[in-house]
C-alpha cells in the first residue's frame, strides 16, 4: 500500500511539475510573443509614417513641377513670347510657334520643361523626340463632311 501511495505521489508530483513547467514555458513564450508584435507594430507604424512623409513629398513635387510647366512661359529663362505658347501637358508639355503673334510664325518648337532632381525624360518622350530629329511630323487636316457649320 505504501508503495502505491508513493507511486501516485511521484506521479502526482510528476504530472504538476510537467504542468507547471508547461505553463512557466508558455508564459515565457506568450511574453516574447506580446514584446516582438509590439516592436514590429512600432517599426510598422514608422515604416508607414516615413511612407506616407515621402509620398506627400512627392506629390508636392510632382504638383511643383506641373505648375512650373505651366508657368514657364512667364519665366525669365523663356526666350518665346508666352501668347505664342500652347500647353499641353502629356506626353509633352508645351507646343511654342515663334513669330505666331505677329502673323508670321517661322517654326514650330516642341517643348519638354523638366524640374526637381530626376530630370530624365521619359521613354515615350525619348521616342518622340527622336520622331522629331528623324522628321516623322506631318500636317493633317480634318473637315467636316458636307460643309455646314453646326
């Protein structure tokens, strides 16, 4: 009888220091669990941050730029009479047609007007200038079948 006392004392025993290791190991573990997703949720927090930071960087940029293009015939490095400017935007930002005001115009200008630190061109924009210098311009014109005025 003692021996199955002390049996199902070492047992007991046995089984609550499996327990209680199992829950000191699972608390340890929870515990490392709870502080990585803290700092992982901290460095996302800062990753979004910094993203949203440069975005709004950027996008003041890019408005920046557009509006330069838009004011450039009124700048002083313009060397074309602003009325002789036409914008357009995209893929190109502006057409100028030099001596246009005074009834004459002498040539046709296509013009890119880049600002801020990438002042690359893009890939189409690369290709229409080469269209250019190898002369792939033409004139089209359009009229309207029948000839009436609407």
């Amino acid at each position: 009888m003692e021996t199955t006392l002390l049996i199902i004392v070492i047992l007991v025993t046995a089984v609550f220091l499996i327990l209680l290791s199992y829950f000191i190991i699972r608390w340890r573990l929870e515990n490392r669990f709870r502080q990585w997703r803290e700092t992982e949720l901290q460095l996302w927090q800062l990753e979004k941050e910094r993203a949203q930071r440069e975005a709004i960087t950027q996008s003041r940029a890019v408005l920046g730029g557009k509006f330069t293009e838009q004011l450039a015939p009124y700048l002083p490095e313009f060397k074309y009479d602003p009325t002789e400017a036409r914008f357009i935007g995209s893929p190109i930002d502006m057409i100028v047609f030099p001596g246009l005001s005074s009834g004459d115009p002498q040539e046709i200008v296509i013009m890119e007007i880049k600002s801020g630190k990438s002042r690359q061109l893009t890939p189409q924009q690369r290709k229409i200038r080469q269209l250019i210098e190898d002369g792939m311009v033409r004139w089209e014109l359009i009229e309207r079948p029948g000839g009436e005025e609407a």
